[in-house]
C-alpha cells in the first residue's frame, strides 16, 4: 500500500505498544518508531483489512492502525502447518481438473 509508505513518517507507538513489541520481537535497545518506518520502506509485502494494514518484510508482521497511523504490535511469523481435511482436498483437487 503506496499511501502507508508515503506517509511513513506519520508513524508512532503508544507505551502499551512499545512493550508488546519489544516483548515479542525482543528489541529492548531499539528506537522502535525508527525501526518500523524502515521497515514499511522496505516492506515485502503489504495487506489492508479494513482500518488496519499489516506489513511484512523478513519474518516479522507489523500491525498499524490506518487512520491514526499508530503502530498496534508486531511479532515474528511462525509457519504453522495444519492437516487438510479430507473434504478441503477433494474440493481442491476437483478445482483443480476444472
């Protein structure tokens, strides 16, 4: 999202959002604002859902809130893997032929 990285500047955390991002992603010594308007810069990717946008760029997701462009949390991405269902896998495979 173009309009996240052009007003990257406007980003800021609330001290409730500083200790849940320095917990999760462990970063006590880190001027957190900083950091994350690097990181939208640099972003691989960006989704907007609604009035947040999440950023993703080397293993972590931010989480910012659009209109007051207030950085929610981050955390790093943990690849879960879950079974198919047996009905999940016929659906796809008959999508799949067409």
């Amino acid at each position: 999202m173009q309009i996240l990285r052009l007003q990257s500047d406007k980003l800021h955390i609330s001290d409730a959002g500083t200790a849940r991002v320095r917990r999760n992603l462990k970063m006590p010594d880190t001027d957190l604002v900083q950091w994350c308007k690097e990181t939208v810069q640099q972003a691989d990717l960006i989704i907007t859902q609604g009035k947040y946008c999440y950023v993703y760029r080397q293993g972590v997701v931010i989480t910012v809130r659009l209109p007051a462009k207030t950085i929610i949390t981050a955390h790093p991405l943990r690849g879960k893997v879950r079974p198919m269902q047996t009905t999940v896998i016929r659906c796809v495979e008959s999508c799949a032929r067409g």
